[in-house]
C-alpha cells in the first residue's frame, strides 16, 4: 500500500496550514526578541499578547494574563503540581489526590514529591475508567493541597466529570489541577465553567508546533518560579518566548474551537465505526467508557496476541498506530492504565489504540477494518497463549 493511514493523533498530530501560516514571519522577518525595547522586538510582543488573549477567549478564561506559556503538557503539569505543593507545604499540608491513571508526566512528578515528604492517594478509576467524585470526596483530609485528575485519558480516551470534581476539591478548600492536554482542541472547555484552579495544555494534540504548551493559572494564585532568570511570564519562567510556536498554537486552537461541532460528529462517526467493526473480532473488548469517551479514541484488546507485534504488522500495512502513550512506547510492560481499570497482564498485552483526527476519512476507516482481523487471526495462529486459551474453551464444552 502506498498510502500511510495516520491514526495516532493522540501521540501529535500534523501541523496545520494555517498554523504554519502564522509561525513562518515570525520564524523569518519578524525575528525580534520580545523583550526587546525597538520596534522589531514589539511587534513580536504584540504576538505573543495577542496569542495569549486568543488563547484565553478559546478556553473562555477570565484573563489573558492567567494564561503562562511553556514548552508542552509535560511542563505545565510539573508547573502546576510542583507549584502548588510547595504552596501546600507552607501551610503544612503536603497531601496529594490524584488517580492511578495519570499521564507520568503527573505520576511521576508526584513520586518526585514522595521524596519530599508528601504523601499521594490515587483514586481506582473502574472498569469504565472513570472517578466516582464521592471517593475523591472521602479521600481529602485536612492538609490535602491539591487534587490533579486529567479531563480525559490519553489512552482510553474516557471524560472525567471534572467541574463535579473541581466543586468537591473547592468545598473542602483544596486546589484543583486538571490535564487537558487530551481535551483541549477536542471537547468543549470553559475555564469559567469548570472553575478549575490550575488546566495544562499542549499544541501539538490539536495541530499546532510541537514544543509549545500553557498553563492556565486563577487569578489569586502566585506559583512559585519555575525557571529562574529574566521576567518573562510575569518572572515565573524565564527564557526568551517561542514567538513563532506561541503564534502558531493559538491559531491551531482558534481554529480546532470555531470548527468544534463539526469536526465532533465527523470524528464521533467514524470512532463508532472503528468500534462496531473491531468489535466483531473473537474475543476483543473495548477498553473504557463506551460514551465518556473522545470523539476519535479507539482502545481495543485482542485476547492471545502480543501488542506490538499487531502494530508492527500494521505499519507493514500502512497503518500508523499505538498500544498506548507515546512516552512509554519503548516499554514492554502492560500499560498502568489498562491495568489500572482491571486487565489481567495477558490481555492488557495485547491492546491496540486507534486515534482517528481531522485528516482521517471513511476511506481509511474501511482499510483499518479490512486489515486488522486477518493480522489478528495471524498473531494467534502463531501463538502458545491463543492456543492455551481455545484448549481452556473446548474443555468447558465439553463438560
């Protein structure tokens, strides 16, 4: 075949035109240094300001300046939760909630803070991948500083009810962070709705340069500083701006937003497709919430085959995909998040995730449907563990 059928948006995602559009000035003759007191450095300061009040009317955000620019989703939730348990810290509370399904740039960095002396609660995301506010609400105590739960999975994709949850953190007067890093550009988000504390981002999730991120901030609270050196982003994080990724993630972002609705029913459709087709292969299942889920995610486990074996097989076929997180993809242990809503380590082994985007068609959706049961019946005919599982089934037939 020679065609590439892209179907990993969740790891990145191409680079728009019209973000390209807006980056190459800013990457050739309007090179300036924002900083910069003559005009050249202004008119890059104009940029930046103007970006960061397109991104903040796109996520509905009190203020522009509550937005902060930093390189990615990785930084902004380091920023956040090391920003808000040192907060903690000062007034003695150094306990953390979170959930056992955290990208590791969240459950890492709260294993960084274990070290520190705080001590963290995940909370059981289920089966269906999804909290149940009333176990975050029993898990606060008195000197819990912050609760960080993702808007929505990166590998399974499922919707947290995240302003349910924010309400629970802010009655008990505890801090709310949320990864969005998944959600935005995706669904609907209104900062002012949600009234959440603290929400990252990433450009690359919707189309914009990679290497560029914000975090929004509420007004009210003064991070400490992340990067020490000059007074860009109110002297927080120092380091001259990425004028051109900054220009190019709010034109990706205002372009995902105004064309939010009907990109949702395209990409819904043909993730349902994907699901109802897959679905008819020997025992698979769909990892996660059948609806509480992004429009074009697609996690799907094949009992009796080995992941990665399946997503090579795949990329012999034309087909870009994944078995879970891009920044685990180099290990060869089941994914924490399919273990976290109950795999057993044989099946979480075999999980293959689709993410379908803007630039998929019907067309692909076809190919991806025709291309994966036959792989499927290949891996297991060469496999002891298919072979074991059919031996189990005919036993029980017979008794």
């Amino acid at each position: 075949m020679s065609k590439m059928i892209y179907a990993d948006n969740a790891a990145t995602t191409r680079l728009s035109d019209k973000a390209l559009e807006a980056m190459l000035p800013y990457l050739k003759e309007q090179y300036g240094n924002p900083s910069s007191l003559y005009k050249l450095g202004g008119e890059s300061r104009k940029a930046v300001d103007k970006a960061r009040l397109t991104i903040a009317e796109c996520l509905n955000a009190p203020r522009a300046t509550d937005i902060y620019f930093v390189s990615g989703g990785s930084e902004a939730d380091n920023f956040a939760v090391k920003g808000a348990a040192e907060i903690g810290a000062r007034k003695g509370k150094k306990h953390i909630i979170s959930s056992k399904f955290e990208h590791h740039a969240i459950l890492h960095t709260l294993d960084y803070l274990k070290t520190k002396g705080f001590e963290i609660t995940l909370l059981d995301v289920h089966e269906n991948g999804i909290i149940r506010p009333e176990e975050l609400e029993a898990a606060i105590r008195e000197d819990t500083a912050l609760v960080t739960i993702m808007f929505a999975n990166n590998e399974i994709g499922t919707i947290q009810p995240i302003k349910e949850l924010a309400q629970i953190a802010h009655k008990h007067g505890v801090l709310f962070h949320t990864d969005a890093v998944q959600a935005v550009g995706a669904l609907p988000i209104d900062i002012v709705d949600l009234n959440v504390d603290m929400l990252s981002l990433s450009s690359h999730k919707f189309h914009g340069p990679k290497g560029t991120g914000a975090l929004y901030v509420r007004k009210g609270i003064r991070l400490p500083n992340l990067i020490h050196g000059g007074a860009q982003e109110k002297g927080l994080r120092a380091g001259t701006e990425n004028t051109a990724g900054i220009v190019g993630m709010a034109a990706a972002l205002e372009e995902a937003v105004k064309n939010l609705p009907e990109r949702t029913e395209r990409i819904t459709a043909m993730r349902d497709r994907l699901i109802e087709g897959l679905s008819k292969i020997e025992r698979s299942r769909l990892n996660g919430d059948r609806v509480h889920r992004l429009p074009g995610n697609v996690n799907m486990c094949f009992e009796g085959i080995e992941g990665e074996s399946l997503l090579l097989m795949l990329d012999l076929r034309g087909v870009c995909a994944s078995s879970g997180s891009a920044c685990t993809s180099g290990s060869l242990d089941p994914s924490h998040v399919l273990l976290a809503i109950g795999l057993p380590h044989e099946i979480a082994h075999g999980s293959l995730r689709l993410t379908i985007g803007d630039d998929n068609t019907e067309e692909d959706i076809d190919y991806i449907l025709s291309a994966v049961p036959p792989i499927v019946d290949r891996l297991r005919d060469m496999s002891p563990l298919w072979e074991k599982i059919k031996a189990n089934e005919n036993k029980k037939e017979a008794v």
